[in-house]
C-alpha cells in the first residue's frame, strides 16, 4: 500500500512538473488599481487553485463549526427534557405481597 501510495505521488509530481516546463510564458494580471509582476503562467494557476482550497476549506471549517454548536444546544435540550419527564413521572413504589394482604385484611377487619 504505502509504494502504490508513493508511485500515485510520484505521478502526480511528475505530471505537475511537466505542466509547469510546457506552461512558462510570462503573463501578468491587471486589477482595478494593481497590476502584478510578470510571472510565468504555472505560478497564476497553482495561486489560483491554492486560493480556491483556502476559500472552500474555510467554508467547510465555518459549516462544521455551525453544525457543532447546533448539535451542542439540542443536546442541552434534550437533557432538559429529559429531566423535566423523569421528574413528571416518578415511579410509585408499589405495595409489597405482605403488605398487600395485610391491607386487605385490615379492611375487612375494620
């Protein structure tokens, strides 16, 4: 497993190396008020795709913690709950058979 792993990454560099050779012509972008250096166009586009996993894994992270503190105020909830029903219905010790019979009998006597 760990040499297919590294075979796999082995390809995946070889394959990113060679786009950068074939991808060296210079180019710039022009904003608004800013225009950057020349710098060749494998560099524009590895930014590019490392800008748009920083934006997406902040995204997931921000969800991720949404979900968490949602999942922490219905546990909260339902603990409440579940106390408010253990206190509403509190089970009633029930006579035992001695007792029973002895009631009974106390009736009847009576």
């Amino acid at each position: 497993m760990i040499i297919l792993r590294l075979l796999i990454g082995l390809i995946i560099i070889f394959l990113l190396v060679a786009f950068a050779l074939r991808n060296m012509t210079p180019v710039h972008l022009d904003f608004y008020f800013y225009k950057t250096p020349d710098v060749p166009l494998f560099v524009m586009l590895y930014l590019t795709l490392l800008v748009g996993v920083a934006v997406a894994w902040i995204m997931v992270i921000s969800e991720q913690l949404r979900l968490r503190m949602e999942i922490r105020k219905r546990d909260k909830k339902i603990k409440e709950l579940e106390k408010m029903v253990s206190t509403a219905h509190t089970p009633q010790t029930k006579p035992e058979e001695g007792e029973e019979n002895d009631a009974a009998t106390q009736g009847i006597q009576s």
